[in-house]
C-alpha cells in the first residue's frame, strides 16, 4: 500500500491536548504556546469536541480590544471565555480514512490539522507536519517551484510591531517574511504577534521574530524540502533562484501535494 493510502491511524499523533468552553484565553495561549501548536480543540464536559480555538481566533480577540483603545497599538486578549471566540465545529476524519483523503480535506477546509475521532472521542490529530512526512517517505521528486505561492508578504527588521500586527491582519496571511537588505532573516507570524503584545507598539519586528527559517533553491525536490523542515521545525520555506526569493510554500502547500498524488 501507497503512503499516501495508508490509514490516518498510522500517523496520526497521540494524545491530543484539548480546553474547555469555560476556559479563558489566556489559557489556550498558554497551552498553544508551551505545545508549539497553532490551535486546539475545544471539548465539553463529556469530552466530546465541540469546536477549535485557534491563533487566528486569538489575534481576532486581540485585534478587538485593540480597537477599542487605539491608542495602545499591541494585543491585549480581553478576560473571556473561550466559547465567545472559537469555531464551532470540528473537519474530522475515522481512524482508517487514507492520507491523501486527510491531506485534502486540510487544503480544502483551509486549516492546519484535522482531528481523528472514534466513538466520539479524540484518539490523535493530523497536521501539515504528518503530511510532511508522507512526503518524505515517498520521496517526492515535485520541485518546490512547482507548488509554492508567489505572494511573499514582507516587513523589514527595523519597522514597528504595530506595522507587522497592523499587515497581518490587512492581508490575511498567516506569517511575514521580515528581510534585511532584501533578504529574509525571519518569520513574524500569528504566534509572534501573540506573544509580542507585551511589548511597547514601537519596538523593532526584529526583537520578535522567529529566526527558523530554511531558505532553499526553487528546484529542490518537496521531499527534501519536507525533510529539512521537519528536522528544523521551520514553519515555512522561502524558495529562492539565486538571491531572488520567488515564492512561499507552507504546510498546506506540502498538504495539497498529498492530496494530489494521492488522487492520480
């Protein structure tokens, strides 16, 4: 059997943390940012999922309160419940659905990770990085020019928190590519606006971004790609042609070529 066949039981990751509806924000930050995740799944009190909390939804509470006071341009997660601000609702898949069939209800939901359930419970979680590994086991010859996105969306090292906070929600990416001299040295995503909100509105991007990132020739194959960016934990990949970046490939990028080859 096909990698891309292969049951969602063989990959899936267990356990799955989860909160409550009754839980604060804080808490589901809190949660995000120790486990390194960008959303959980919200439970009730039978343990049955009804919803996710995502960084999205944060920064949308953040982004809130921010303009309530504009003259305090950081985010500021008000003192609320968690059922006030996630998403109702859960994409799901059973525990024997193949790879490529996950792999294309992640693309086609626009989301990170899918949740395995079985009688009605949480046995493990899908995400982008699982998809990567499909990738890697199949050794994939796609080149990264053939999948990655063209909109690279950018700050500089030395603009304003406000600036990068402000362009994240103006263009609805998920991450910008900070440069310096042109160049990529970093990533300021939803999970850095998140835990800059602590700092003052004006300090540099630089002094929050995340300074994970691969940078590889548009030629490379996925599968490499995939490889390195599973041993480096880097969020995104830059695909360049000599000092040119030409484009952005993200985990969905990686999750859509599963779904692809999966479904000749």
């Amino acid at each position: 059997m096909s990698s891309f066949a292969m049951p969602a039981r063989e990959y899936m990751v267990s356990p799955v943390h989860t909160v409550r509806d009754s839980d604060k924000l804080a808490l589901a930050d809190r949660k995000m940012r120790e486990l390194g995740v960008s959303g959980l799944p919200v439970i009730d009190q039978a343990g049955v999922p009804v919803g996710v909390i995502s960084r999205t939804d944060l920064l949308r509470a953040g982004r809130v309160r921010m303009l309530e006071s504009p003259r305090r341009r950081v985010l500021n997660l008000p003192d609320a419940r968690v059922a006030e601000y996630r998403t109702a609702g859960v994409e799901v898949v059973s525990p024997d659905t193949p790879m490529h069939e996950a792999a294309r209800r992640l693309v086609a939901h626009r989301i990170h990770r899918i949740y395995v359930v079985e009688d009605r419970r949480l046995p493990g979680v899908l995400s982008t990085r699982e998809m990567m590994s499909v990738l890697v086991e199949t050794r994939t010859p796609i080149p990264l020019a053939r999948i990655m996105s063209e909109s690279v969306v950018s700050v500089k090292t030395d603009d304003p928190l406000s600036l990068a906070v402000d362009r994240l929600a103006a263009t609805h990416v998920t991450g910008l590519v900070v440069v310096e001299d042109g160049w990529p040295v970093g990533i300021f995503s939803q999970e850095e606006a998140l835990a800059s909100r602590i700092a003052p509105p004006d300090r540099p991007v630089e002094e929050w971004m995340d300074t994970t990132l691969l940078v590889l020739p548009e030629g490379l194959p996925v599968h490499r790609a995939a490889a390195q960016a599973l041993a480096t934990r880097a969020r995104r990949v830059l695909a360049v042609d000599g000092q040119e970046v030409r484009g952005v490939v993200s985990g969905t990028d990686f999750a859509r070529v599963v779904a692809q080859r999966g479904n000749p």
